[in-house]
C-alpha cells in the first residue's frame, strides 16, 4: 500500500544532478573509497558535520531495542564502511546506528579487482570482495583510538580465508574477543556468498558452534546472525530455532544473494546481487521469521529498502529495525532523511504515536 505520507521528499536532488553523474564514470570501488574520504573530510570539522546536519539529519523516532536506544530505525549495513573511517559522517547524515565490517581474525587482502559493479538502470550493485578487511587487531586499534558514535554500533564478523570451517567458531570469537570493548553488539556473517563454503556454516551444527564460542567472548553485547536470501523455508526457520534457542538477540535478513533476475536485466558477473532487484526476496524472508517467532524476535530487515515505502513494508512485514546499503550509492545521503521523515509522517497520519506500532502490521 503506497501513502502519499510516505512520498520520498526531494533531498537527493543535488546529489542525482551533480555527484551521481560524476560517480557512475569511475570504476565502482574507486567511487567508493573516494565518498567515503569525502563523508570523512566533511565531517571532519565541526562546521562540516552542522552542514550535514542542516542538509540531511532527520527527525527522531525513538526506538529501544537490545537494551540500546536508537534516535530512528534505520541503520547503515554492513560492507559500506568496513574499517569504521566515517562514523562520525553517517551519524550526522542521520543513521539511527552503524554496522562496520565484515572483519575476520586476520587480515586479508579480500579477492582481486575488480570486484564491485553498479547497474544504475536496475539500481543494483554485484559485489565480490570476499572480505577485505584490516582484521580484528589492527580494527580494535583502530576503536580504541578513534572517535565513538553517539548512535548504537555493531561489528560484523566473518571467518578468515584462511582458517579451515571446522575452526571458523575460533576466528569469529577472536574477532569478537578483541573489540568487544568498542562496541554495541555484534553480528555474526556467515551468509556472505564470496569466501569459499562460508554460507556452509549457516548449518545447524556449525552455527551452534560458532555462537556458542562467540557467545563465551561478548559478555552481555547483543549477537546476531546475518542470513542469506537464498536458503529455503526450512533451512530459514531451522537457523531461527538454532539461534534463537542458544540466545542471540535477533537476526539481520538478508545478505546479497547468488540468484539474477530470470529477464536477464542484471549484468552477467559473479558475487552478491544486491539493491532493488533484492527487495521481494529480502521482505519474504522477514515475512517468514516474522510469521514462525510470531514477531517476537528482532529482525533486523535489510535489501532493496530506497524509499519510505519499501521501509514500510520491510516493517509492516516485521522488521523491528531497517539497514540500506545499495540505495546510498543510487540516491545519495538524502535517502536517509527522505525515508525517516516519509515513515514520520505516515505514523502521524496514521495516528501512530509509537514505532513499535508498525511493526508486524500488515502480519496482523
Ligand atoms: C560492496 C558490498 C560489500 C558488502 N559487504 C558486506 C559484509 O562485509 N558483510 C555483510 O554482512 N554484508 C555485506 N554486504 C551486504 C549488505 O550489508 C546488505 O546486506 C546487502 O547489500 C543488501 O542491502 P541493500 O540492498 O540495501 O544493498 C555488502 C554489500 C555490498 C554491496
């Protein structure tokens, strides 16, 4: 259902005409790094980051969730800034919270380039990274001396390439073990499609092992599990029951998934699709997680989300929280504003006056 409330308001128009344009002639990773230097420079000063706040902080919407308090619901995916270089930027662009990662116990230089491709006509990006990273030391370093945000912030963590599966519970406690000091809570990937045999650990031996041992290293910080799109019903709510039932505090549906589109519309690399043409399968899976814990356990929803509307039904179909990664790239950093204000002003016209009001709505 589409509601004129929830129509995206006009801030990314500066960004589609000037910079969007620029972006789409660099190679995409180049792109990448070069924002994310920008959102850093930017926000660097404080005249830099009241400028972002000016152009792009949106209004609060108050949320409480893993004993932590969100000033909105909707969060930076992991992937963007896998060494944490601009938290202080997407805090004052508006994220309700961060994720940074994916970071494995050893440093790894990720899969040769290049490796990230952007579809502006199907706005969608294929990645293949295979978890660069600077690994879990140099990344506590890193915590310890830099900045910490305001808003709540989670790691996501892989297994290193190196380690065999059998010893992957190890490389994500170590991981675990040395930041926990630097951060909010923590989520466990083992659903990222580019290192070999990783999604394997979505089975339920194996992912027992693996919270459990992280599970011996967080202390009281919320752990979650990140799944793939690509599973089936069963496999989906066996996880659910395999980490529910050893505590985790909730789980982030989806990562990339392997599957194209049958029209043949999205260019023809390997790696993780993600962005528009993920948005269905992502809400469908929320929907089941939703449906089999009776909206009980916290979904963290993510895939496909570029406007207030596709938030709204990732919500309404039982997402307790909302991430974006792909729409930043296509639309800019007004899409954050433009979805937090659009779901405030549905709320309102709804005569909502709580978050948690929406959530599960359309399940009811
Ligand atoms: C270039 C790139 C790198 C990513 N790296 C990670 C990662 O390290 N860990 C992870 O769990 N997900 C990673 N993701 C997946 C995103 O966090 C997110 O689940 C996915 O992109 C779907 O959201 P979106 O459609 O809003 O992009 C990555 C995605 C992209 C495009």
């Amino acid at each position: 259902m589409k509601n004129t409330a929830c129509r995206q308001q006009n801030m990314g128009v500066g960004y589609k005409i000037f910079a969007r344009p620029l972006i789409a002639l660099q190679d995409s990773e180049k792109a990448h790094s070069r924002s994310l230097l920008a959102l850093r420079f930017v926000s660097w000063s404080f005249i830099g980051r009241m400028l972002l706040r000016i152009l792009y902080k949106p209004k609060n919407i108050p949320v409480s969730k893993f004993g932590l308090n969100f000033p909105n619901p909707l969060g930076l995916a992991a992937g963007m800034d896998k060494r944490a270089e601009a938290m202080k930027g997407w805090e004052n662009i508006g994220f309700g919270f961060i994720e940074i990662g994916g970071i494995t116990e050893f440093k790894q230089p990720g899969n040769p380039k290049p490796r990230m491709f952007r579809d502006g006509k199907t706005q969608s990006l294929i990645n293949r990274m295979g978890f660069n990273n600077i690994g879990s030391k140099e990344m506590a370093t890193h915590l310890k001396q830099t900045y910490s945000p305001n808003v709540p912030l989670f790691l996501n963590v892989g297994k290193s390439k190196d380690t065999k599966l059998e010893d992957a519970h190890l490389d994500y406690a170590k991981t675990v073990e040395s930041c926990l000091p630097y951060v909010d809570g923590f989520v466990i990937n083992v659903s990222s499609p580019n290192t070999p045999n990783l999604r394997e650990l979505q089975k339920d031996e194996d992912l027992a092992r693996i919270i459990i041992e992280v599970q011996k290293h967080c202390e009281d910080k919320p752990v979650l599990v990140k799944i793939s799109p690509d599973l089936g019903d069963m496999q989906i709510k066996s996880i659910v029951d395999t980490a529910r039932g050893l505590g985790c505090a909730g789980i982030v549906a989806t990562n990339t998934t392997v599957s194209r589109p049958e029209d043949g519309s999205i260019m023809d690399e390997t790696g993780g699709l993600s962005g528009r043409p993920l948005k269905n399968r992502s809400t469908e899976v929320i929907r089941l997680i939703a449906d089999h814990t009776d909206g009980n356990w916290p979904i963290i929803g993510v895939g496909g989300i570029s406007n207030c509307d596709d938030a709204y039904e990732k919500i309404s179909n039982g997402a307790h929280l909302i991430q974006l990664y792909s729409s930043l790239v296509f639309e800019g950093p007004g899409v954050v504003k433009g979805i937090v204000n659009g779901l405030e002003n549905r709320m309102k016209s709804n005569g909502i006056y709580e978050f948690s009001e929406l959530i599960g709505h359309d399940r009811r």
